[in-house]
C-alpha cells in the first residue's frame, strides 16, 4: 500500500496519505510504588545515553557576550562564495584575554585592519594574536594581545569569507528557472538549529539574544536592480557604493537569538496586505508566481490577528514577510520577520492544488506565524527545550485554524494525525522523554521529531483540556509577558500555568515531559459503578524494564456513559499505580457501557478488562455508532496497539474493524487505512492476501464509497472532500476494477488535455497508471513532469512513481529520484514511495545500500536522512532483515540517524514477533471470508 510516512508528520510535505508503523507490548504488572515528583537526573530515562556514546561538548564561555552584531554580507553568485564583515559590541563579563564564539567553515584572515577589538572610549585598538579554529566543536579562539576587563565598552571586528553551503543549511544558494527559462539564483538562509555560525562568526546558542544590524550588498550587474533583498526587519536605507553595488541596509532587530536571523537575495515578486492590527504581510514568490501566495497571505494576516488577541500581546514588527524558496530542507523556518518555505508548504495554484495541501499550507503558516511569540519573543534557553518551540507552535497552529476554518474539524484530525502518531512512536524503547539532554550540535537536529512535535503538542493539548481555554490564556499571557526578549526554561511555563490554574500542573506535567513514554490504563469494574484503574508503562515489545516498572503518570483520567456520551461524568488525577472511580447511580457496569479518555484528549491508552464491557461498547459504540467520531478512532487504535503487543490478537482486530463498515468519517477512516496498510505490508506474499484485499475492498465499498462516490457533490461537508481522495487511494492499492477503470479514463482525458483529474484525485489516478508502467505510460509521466511548474504536481507525480510493479520500471525510479530532474530536498520521497511498496521495498533497501554514501553526503545535517532511513526499513518483517540492517549500521555508524535506525530495528522485529504470533489466526479468518 502507497501510503506516505507519519513518522514526520509534521514535515507535511506529502501529508495527502499516511502511514503507520508497528508498536507492540505484553503485560507487565508491577505493585512498586514510586513518588511521581522526582528530580530531573532521576526522571530523565536519557540520562545513560547522555553519556555514553556521546561527542563530549561544552557550551560557550560566557566571559564575554554579544549585544549588537552590525553584519555586512556581500555574495558573489559566480564564484559561489560570499564576504563578510561585522562589529560586534561586546560585554565583558570577567577578565579575558580570550573570545570563544562559533565559527564554521568561515576563514578569517588575521590581520589588524580586519580582524581586531577596539576600545572606542579609550581610542584603542586591541591586536588578535592568534585566531585558533576548533573544528569539532565549531568554535573560534581569539587570543589577545591584552586582557579585556568588566565593564569595558569594546567592539569586535572580523572579516571573513565563505562558500555557500552546498546541502540547505546555512547560506546557500536556491535555484529556479524563470518565465523566460533562465535559471534564477539566490542566496538565502537556513539558522536553525546551528547554522548561523556558518554565515558569520557569532555567539550561536539560543540563550545568546542580541540586536541585529544587517547589510546586504547585492553584485552589481545589468539587471540588479530587479534583485530583492530582504531581511528579518524592514529596509531602513539603500546607497550604491563605490563600486556601483547596491548597498541594502535594515532596520536593527529586538534582541533575539542568532538561528532566528535570516536573508534572502534573489528576483522575486510579492503581493501584500494589512492585518488588522496594521502589520504590512507580504508574500514573495517566484517570478510571475505572485497570485499563487494569495490564500497563504490571507492565512498568514488572519492568524497575525488571531495570535496578538489570543496572547494579547502584539506581534512587535511593523512587518512580516513569508517567502516561497525553491531549495528547501524542511517545510518551513519561523525567521522573525521573515519566515521561509518550501514553495509547497506556501504556494496554492487553484487549478492543480490539492484540498489537503491547501489545508497543509494553512497549518504551516499558522505554525511558523505562532513561533513569532512562542520562540521568537520567548526562546528555549537550550535544545533539551526545543520542544517547548516546536510542541507549543504545533498546538498553537490548530489552535488558530480551528479559528479560521472551523469547517476543516481540524482538532479531530489532530487526533487521527498528530495525537496518534505521537502515541504509535513513543511505545518504542527507542523512544525518548520530550526533554532531553542535548550537547553537540550533531544531535541537536535529530530531536526534531515526533516526540518533540507531536507529543509535544499532544500533552500541551492534554494540559488544555485539564485548565481550560480561559485559564490557559491566562497563563501563557503571564509566561510571554515574563520571558519577552529572554529565554525560558519548561519549568517556566509550569510556572505560569500553575500559577493561573492553581492546579498541580507542574507535578502533572513532569510526569509526562521527563518520562518516556505513557501509560496504559486497565479498566476492571467491582459492582455496578466502581471502576478499579490501574496503571502501568505501555511497551510496545513487553519487556518492561526495572527501570520501567517504577513509572508513573499523573494521567487526568474521564469517562463517559452511554447516558451521555458529549459530557464526562466522572474526573480523576490518577497518579498512583491503582486508584478507583466512583460514578454515580444512574449507571450500571454489569449492562452498560463507558469510554474512558472522551476525545482523546489525554496521551494514554485504555485496556477494558471485563470482555462484556468492551464487547457492549463495540457493539453500541461503534456498530450503532453511539460515540463520536474521534472516540470511535480512539478504539480502535487502541485495539489496534494491543494486538501488535500481543495484548490481543489480529482476528479480534479484523472482527472489530469490520464493524466499521457503515462508517462515513473521515478522520476513523484515516485510522482504519492506517491498520489495513500495515497488514498490507506484512501480508504481502502469503498465500491468504488475496483474501486480506478482496476484504478491504468489500469495507470501503459496503457503504462509504457508495455516499462519496467519485464526483464531488455540490456544497459537500469539507471532510467529504477529504475522504474521497482517501477511499480512493485505497481501492487504487487493492486495485478494485471499477475504479482501476476509472482512472485511466481520468489519465486520458488528462493528458490528451481534454479535462483535467481534479487535483483531489491525482495521486490515486498516478499510482493507479504507475501500477501498470508501460514506457509509453512512462513517457507520459516524464512528459507531465516536464511541462508543470509547479512543485507539488512534479512531486506527487514522481511519489507516485513508487507504486511501479515491473523490476525494470522499480530500478528506473529509483535511479530517476537521484537524477538531476528531482530536487535533493524531494528525492527522499520518491525513494520513500518505492519503499512502501511491498514489491518494490528490497529494491529500496538494496538501492540505499548502493548510494549509500551519496546520502550520507547528502542528509547527515538535517531531517530529511532520518526520513529516509526510516522509510527504507520499516517495512521489513523478519529477523533476517533485522539483522541486516543492524549489521550494516554497526559498520556504517551515522551518529545524527541513530535514534532513527534503532526505533526502526525495534519495528522489524516487533513486526516479526507479530506475524510469529498472529499469522496462523489471520489465516484462518482471511481463508473462511
Ligand atoms: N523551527 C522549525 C524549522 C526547523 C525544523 C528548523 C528542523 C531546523 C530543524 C519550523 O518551525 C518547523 O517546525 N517547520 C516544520 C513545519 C511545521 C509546520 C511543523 C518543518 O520544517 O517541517
Ligand atoms: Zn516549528
């Protein structure tokens, strides 16, 4: 099954199919009492990690910091490389005759004009004696030639040159081709997490905030003129110097930290508006793309004015510019002032953008417009807070579309995406607590993952629920307002919250940050309306260990009845091992049913000990659909986890989720896709997947496709809109005739140029052609591929290439994802796409290993090789396959991919264990359908 990556679901960058992978566990009880408030070094599970294997790393010295950089940047675009000048005013905190700031791959040329510290009071000019590179630590040493004393009013001068970054980190080059079909360059950044120190030598650590004085000199030359500079502060002077170059100066910025610093030169076009509270929003474009940013503009000013009420605080720019880069390794970079994107994370062409890409641009802009605040304004002291950043933006960003779009129901699809996969990869041993222990920069970008974006806003959104809207407000206005233009710590928000709540919030939410992992919560029932809860750590492979067996959660437990499924009826903090929960008379356990955890809103799963309790919920909750949507997905995902653990089996599963046949939902269907798309990968090649199809088939068709159809009916519920392409996409995979039929009329028709495939249906069409790869099919591809500029339709027609079956037809995939046709930032997908096809994914696997040092060489800094080495393995279910792969990465270490490579070795073998397991059962049932 073709389904794309949920493991970086907040990349979204191709978020239109989703896919899940396996944790799995076994009973653990344990009676072991242990204090929830313990202290960090004892909470944090990471703690043994921090230390072993480990580069060792210091933080800068802070006997002299940085108050105001004044940076002249000039790019050379024919030579690839770039000078530099800048005086920082420096403090002196304690007698030095040393400067310890970062440096990375800069050259500083030492000589007392260039490279000096003046003392302008006493008029003086201090030499450098020595300037001394640590490589490893990407660090700089100043040796003076006289000490520096507190108090002393000094000024740092440098100049330095360098080339430009050839992965999409630091200062490089982005490239497009224009309307007249010339290749257009630019130079533009990417700070974060630490790649500031590659552009000019700086105190890069998030606690170092200074002021910002920035220049850009553009090259002169015929057409400079149309050459835009920008900057994360409006222009405050433009001159032409000596050498007829133009000479762009910037206002000075707020005191800020370096990663949030940015620049682009480069042709560009723009369109603008006013937020209502009068800050100019500008989106700049590709050349002649200007109209394409219109729907991001008008989220980017209604989400300004959503977030200065929300906080009540005002966005403290007088502008704000979002820009589409070409050339871009993640989605999306929240600059102050001036916030980066990939052009498919920004750009809607009406006629071929997707719903869910549209949906996705919203998101995105919500996110990085909520970092203004909530990172810019407020920073994380260090990396173990990174979450505090990107968890809090993450909420913050459904907060504010649910604002704006109520119609997109987008908190019941935080659950199906976000709050799910949150849960899926944190059963994991190789997992991790949200806040942990960061050191070289190395691990830095690795911590950008599910446990700080989607569990982050998971357990924010927890926290939500448990306080309230009116209160949380409250409380963040205290900790933004406390912490503008300084850094913050998670204990600082607790603080806030605390205070504003009068709720134990920092002794609950501890638990939850410092902890890896959840709990799962097993439900027994004594008498009529007593629930006995226990609690123990939900492992996805069974082995809980000592460690393990002392955990506890302080979980804000719920429940309702089948009397009233809209309000809980009964409320816990439940923060010991066992507890109990008294409801009141109107219920009856013995003929009843209750949910616990209503809408999914805290991170545990529930286990219902008493079979007739569950049963009755099955059958009325789901098969008379008494619960909600978001409870029915929360069901059965949490089924779904049990029988990868072992806790249940796959046959109840499969009985289960055939009692959804009459669900119309999207956001259940999502969750029931997921389940059948793991089963696809595992059951591929046994005798009974035929059957496994045919019922798959027979779900979507029994009821739901019947209502949603192929067209789009008139003025249909948005989640309508989203289901079809869903439902779609699956009977491409199952390869249902009708529908095969379908899709190559549609293909037709589409590149005969006499009605284009709705942009909603393009992948399922794509990968319904791609299955058949015929070259003149191909042809038509390429041919497609060729003619459209546009990013998003290149990408879902190469991503959709992965589904080609015949070997020939694999090996050119693969070998066109690394050509010069794909751009390095988007040939991870199209590997990914092979990948997950189960006929295909060997070849992937043996194609990595064969290109292996290119993407070494590639995406060693960044997300995106994490990405991948996770698509390329995943999948596998065997103990051969986990071998392999172990043994390939014990000979080919890549520190930044660890994490990555381990949780993704635990998953192949929790997939073996699984089929060991279930494999006879699901047999049985397949062959009896
Ligand atoms: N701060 C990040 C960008 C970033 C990510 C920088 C990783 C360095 C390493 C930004 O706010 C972000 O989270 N971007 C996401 C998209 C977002 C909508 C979740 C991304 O780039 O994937
Ligand atoms: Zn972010």
């Amino acid at each position: 099954m073709t389904i794309t990556s949920r493991l970086y679901s907040h990349l979204r960058i191709f978020i239109a199919e989703k896919q899940f992978f396996s944790p799995s566990f076994q009973i653990y009880r344990s009676s072991i009492y242990v204090s929830i408030h313990r202290p960090f070094s004892d909470l944090c599970t990471n703690k043994k990690m921090a230390t072993e294997n480990k580069r060792p790393f210091k933080r800068l010295p802070c006997l002299i910091t940085p108050i105001n950089y004044q940076i002249r940047l000039a790019p050379n675009f024919e030579k690839l490389s770039f000078e530099g000048s800048e005086s920082i005013d420096i403090k002196v905190n304690e007698s030095t005759s040393e400067i310890v700031l970062n440096s990375n791959k800069l050259t500083m040329e030492n000589s007392a004009e260039k490279c000096n510290v003046k003392l302008p009071k006493d008029d003086k000019t201090i030499k450098i004696k020595e300037i001394k590179y640590n490589v490893e630590e990407e660090t700089v040493t100043l040796s003076l030639d006289e000490k520096l004393e507190p108090g002393m009013n000094a000024i740092l001068n440098l100049e330095f040159t360098g080339e430009f970054n050839k992965q999409l980190h630091g200062f490089y080059i982005s490239r497009y081709i224009g309307p007249d079909g010339k290749e257009r360059l630019s130079a533009v950044t990417q700070f974060e997490s630490t790649y500031a120190r590659q552009a000019f030598p700086c105190w890069d650590e998030p606690a170092h905030k200074a002021t910002f004085d920035i220049t850009l000199i553009i090259p002169a030359g015929d057409n400079d003129d149309k050459i835009v500079a920008l900057s994360n502060m409006p222009m405050k002077e433009e001159i032409r110097d000596s050498q007829k170059r133009r000479v762009v100066k910037f206002e000075r910025t707020p005191i800020m930290s370096t990663y949030l610093v940015a620049f682009v030169i480069g042709e560009y076009d723009y369109i603008e508006t006013r937020s209502k509270h009068g800050v100019l929003v500008r989106v700049y474009t590709p050349l002649q793309k200007s109209e394409q940013g219109r729907f991001a503009l008008d989220v980017a000013a209604r989400s300004l004015d959503f977030l200065t009420d929300y906080f009540q605080i005002p966005y403290p720019l007088i502008k704000l510019d979002l820009i589409a880069l070409s050339d871009f390794d993640g989605g999306a970079m929240e600059n102050w002032g001036l916030i980066t994107y990939r052009e498919e994370c920004l750009l809607v062409d009406p006629a071929n953008t997707s719903t869910i890409k549209k949906q996705n641009i919203s998101l995105v802009v919500a996110h990085e417009l909520s970092h203004q605040w909530f990172g810019n304004l407020v920073t994380m002291e260090w990396w173990t807070h990174l979450w505090l950043n990107e968890g809090f933006a993450m909420f913050m960003e459904f907060l504010c579309v649910d604002h704006i779009f109520p119609e997109f129901n987008i908190w019941k699809q935080f659950v199906s995406d976000i709050f799910l996969s949150a849960m899926d990869l944190d059963s994991l041993d190789n997992s991790h607590p949200i806040e942990i222990l960061v050191g070289h920069p190395s691990e830095v970008d690795e911590i950008f993952d599910t446990i700080s974006y989607e569990k982050g806003a998971s357990v924010i959104r927890m926290l939500y629920h448990y306080i309230g809207d009116e209160i949380f407000r409250k409380g963040m206005k205290m900790y933004l307002s406390r912490h503008s233009y300084k850094n913050a710590q998670t204990e600082d928000l607790w603080n806030a919250l605390e205070e504003a709540s009068q709720k134990p919030v920092r002794r609950m939410m501890t638990t939850w940050t410092m902890q890896k992992g959840y709990p799962v919560v097993t439900v027994n029932c004594q008498g009529s309306r007593r629930l006995e809860l226990t609690q123990e750590k939900f492992n996805s492979n069974g082995r809980l260990s000592d460690a393990d067996k002392t955990l506890l959660w302080a979980v804000p437990v719920q429940v309702i009845t089948a009397h009233n499924v809209q309000k809980p009826k009964s409320e816990i903090l439940f923060e010991k091992r066992n507890d109990f929960l008294e409801l009141d008379d109107t219920i009856d356990l013995q003929k009843e049913w209750i949910k616990l955890n209503p809408s999914a809103v805290a991170t545990y799963r529930v286990q219902y000990q008493p079979e007739e309790l569950f049963i009755r919920l099955f059958e009325e909750g789901i098969g008379q659909q008494k619960l909600d949507p978001v409870d029915r997905l929360n069901l059965i995902n949490d089924l779904y986890s049990m029988t990868l653990a072992g806790r249940n089996n796959s046959e109840v599963l499969f009985r289960a989720i055939d009692s959804f046949r009459n669900e119309c939902e999207y956001t259940v269907w999502t969750v029931i896709s997921i389940i059948m798309a793991k089963y696809n990968q595992l059951l591929h090649g046994y005798d009974f997947h035929p059957k496994f199809v045919q019922f798959g088939s027979n779900l979507i068709t029994y009821k739901v496709f019947g209502e949603i159809g192929w067209d789009p009916k008139p003025a249909e519920p948005y989640l309508q809109t989203l289901l079809r392409p869903l439902l779609i996409n699956r009977l491409v995979t199952f390869e249902y005739p009708e529908i095969i039929k379908k899709c190559q009329e549609a293909f037709d028709d589409h590149v005969t140029k006499r009605k284009s495939i709705p942009a909603d249906l393009r992948s399922a069409v794509y990968r319904a052609m791609a299955h058949q790869s015929t070259e003149e099919i191909w042809d038509k591809f390429m041919k497609l591929y060729d003619e459209t500029d546009l990013q998003e339709e290149k990408n879902r027609l190469a991503s959709s290439l992965g589904a080609v079956k015949k070997s020939e037809f694999i090996d050119r995939v693969l070998k066109f994802a690394i050509s010069d046709k794909v751009r390095s930032q988007d040939s991870v997908f199209v590997v990914a796409s092979v990948a997950r096809n189960p006929v295909a994914r060997r070849a992937a696997w043996e194609f990595y290993l064969a290109n292996f040092e290119l993407f070494k060489n590639r995406y060693e800094n960044g997300f995106l090789g994490n990405l991948l080495v996770k698509s390329v393995t995943e999948n596998f279910q065997t103990e051969e396959m986990a071998h392999e792969i172990e043994e390939f990465f014990r000979k080919n270490p890549v520190q930044a991919w660890e994490r990555s490579i381990q949780q993704s070795i635990e998953t192949v073998r929790l997939n073996a264990a699984m089929m060991a397991r279930d494999t006879e059962k699901l047999t049985k049932y397949f062959q009896m359908k």
